[in-house]
C-alpha cells in the first residue's frame, strides 16, 4: 500500500480506496443570506482561516447561509477529515439494526466477530466499543509502539485489532481508543453482509450516503481485498459532511425523509454515562475544565477549549486538529469546518460565534 498521503486536502497519496456511490442527484442547496449577522459569519470565517481552514459551511434556519473555500479547493473536492467518519459509523449502526443486520448495541460483539466467540473480549457490548469503554489495551503512536503503527499504517489493520488484548472488564473507564472503532466497525461489516447487504462500502452507500443526498466519496482501505479504517479514511466534499449533520439535527430526518430512526440519533447523542462530553462515537456539550478537553487517560493529547459552548444541547464530530462539524439541535444549526491540521485549534470559538450571530 501507500502511506505518504499529505493531509486534509492532498489526498493523493492515500491507497487503496474503495468507492462509496453517492445520489444521482447530490444535494445541492443554494447559499441564502439572513438568519446570522453578517459579522457573526466574517468573524467564523476569520478564525477558521487564521487556523489554516480550507472549508467553513453554516446552516440554519432551513437554508445554507455560508459556504467557503480555501483558493485551491472547490465545493466538488474530497477532503481527508480523520476521526469524521467515526461519527458516520455511528449513524450507520441506526440503518444496521433498522434493517435487522445488528440485534442491538447492548449484543455481544462476539455474535459478529467469529475470532471472538469464545474469547472472553466477545463478550464486549457493542454499547462499550462505540462508547469507548471496551477496556482493550491501548497501544500508543506516540510512543512509537510498532502495534500503533500497525494499526494506523499496516494492511493489516482489522486483524491487528482484532489480536489487541483486553486490559481490563469494558464498561468501567472512558478511553478514546481507534481499535475500539474498528472492531465496532468490522462487527458492522460483517453482520451486513451475512444479511446480504453488501460490502461496507456498498452498504454505507445504500442506506445512509446516497438517501442523504450525497456525492460519490470514497474509503481508505486496509488493501484491495480488506477493510476500511473505520476510525479514520472516508474522503467525502464539505457538502456531505453537511448532510450528516443536518441528519443529526433533524432528528434522523432530512427534507421531510426519515432516512435514519428518530430513536437512534436520540441514543447516539445521549450522554455517555463514563463521560458527559460523550456519546457514541460522537462528542457533546459538557464542562470541560483547564481550557482543555480530555481524551481520555491514554491519550496525552487534549484539546483546546477557551470557554464553554453557548448552545448546550451541541453534538459535534471531531477530526484530528480542527475538522469539525457542529450540531445545535435546538437550533437547526450545523456548521462544518475543514482544515489542515492544528493542534491549537479552539473548539468553542468557531459555534460560540455562529451562536452569537444567531442570537
């Protein structure tokens, strides 16, 4: 495989891909003004760009009221937005028991993962590994462990996470952790194609990226014959990311189509009760303190927060150093920020303006 992919937005080095077919006719909502100050929406902008930002979109209120890119970018270019598409795994998991292929979160992952079935790791609740309290052994990149390294690099990746041991029983502490993603997402992946639905990329295709309207995207695999990353990988537009979270917002509803179960964004988004600022495989509104929120107690690595988010009901997808999309519910509010990475980016800044601007 290769492995010199550049980032956010130069993708080219990223292989193998699988594609991920879109609708016939992607969402293409027009830019409407009103509904946010003018100078709400200059300041956002302002601060994603002084932070290497390539794509800041904001909907609210019905209608898109801002869309931008960086010089070199276009509304049709496929970004790489990391940790993202955890949070899309998370909403697929809806259609998966929605269309029977998943019993329930609260099921044995060991129903789904033959290798598990009689090793005590299966009997993980999938509720634990979407909620990142599987309680398997961190192994950390930056600490160079080469089974780290295996597992962000290799061609190996599921089998590699699959051979990762248990530390400790799951449910027990909060532990931001990429295997626990993609043994959840494996799980998934077989459990829909055991029902005949299809490959995960087909799949992800059918039941969630081409109902929400959007464009043909792709996912970084493992290699030609493997699995996708399913903590990292899924190269989407700006666009897309926006109909995810409009999906969030809307209650699993998008222009009067409920293309998700209206209970199982409520489950997604509820509180994690291991960790406030939690969910599934999606983060939320929570006090955080020192200016900083945690990953977890294996993760050195916290991320800027300067003050708490105005709107409290937020749900946000988090991608390594500042890809972000936010969902204030309440307010049919959805931002979708883009850029290269930054480990000084400030969570609340970017929707605490928005929100203001609303206001």
């Amino acid at each position: 495989m290769t492995t010199n992919g550049r980032g956010v937005d130069e993708i080219h080095g990223y292989a193998p891909l699988r594609p991920v077919a879109g609708a016939a006719t992607p969402d293409a909502s027009p830019v409407v003004s009103g509904d946010i100050s003018q100078a709400a929406l200059d300041a956002a902008q302002a601060f994603s760009d002084s932070y290497d930002g390539l794509a800041l979109l904001v909907w609210s209120g019905g209608a898109l009221r801002h869309e931008a890119y960086a010089p070199h970018v276009t509304a049709d270019s496929l970004f790489e937005t990391f940790s993202m598409h955890k949070s899309a795994l998370a909403l697929l998991y809806g259609a998966a028991i929605r269309d029977g292929a998943i019993g329930s979160i609260d099921d044995p992952v060991g129903l789904y993962i033959a290798e598990w079935r009689d090793d005590p790791r299966g009997q993980i609740p999938l509720r634990h590994l979407l909620g990142m309290s599987s309680g398997l052994k961190v192994h950390s990149l930056d600490k160079g462990d080469p089974v780290a390294l295996a597992l962000m690099l290799g061609d190996k990746i599921s089998e590699t996470a699959l051979s990762v041991q248990a530390e400790r029983p799951s449910g027990e502490i909060f532990d931001y952790y990429n295997v626990a993603a993609q043994v959840a997402g494996v799980a998934l992946s077989r459990a829909v194609a055991a029902k005949g639905l299809g490959d995960a990329a087909t799949y992800l295709s059918k039941a969630l990226w081409g109902p929400m309207g959007g464009a043909d995207a792709r996912l970084w695999v493992e290699r030609e014959d493997g699995e996708p990353r399913f903590f990292a990988g899924l190269q989407a537009r700006a666009r897309d990311w926006l109909q995810l979270g409009r999906l969030v917002a809307g209650g699993g509803a998008l222009d009067g189509r409920q293309v998700l179960p209206a209970d199982w964004i409520a489950t997604v988004t509820a509180e994690n009760p291991l960790n406030p600022a939690y969910g599934l495989l999606v983060w939320r509104a929570a006090p955080v303190t020192g200016g900083k929120r945690l990953y977890g107690p294996s993760t050195a690595y916290a991320a800027p927060h300067s003050a708490p988010f105005i709107a409290d009901d937020l749900i946000y997808f988090d991608g390594f150093g500042g890809q972000r999309v936010y969902v204030s519910p309440s307010r049919d509010l959805v931002i979708v920020r883009i850029g290269r990475p930054r480990l000084d980016f400030d969570d609340a800044a970017l929707p605490n303006l928005i929100v203001e601007g609303l206001e």
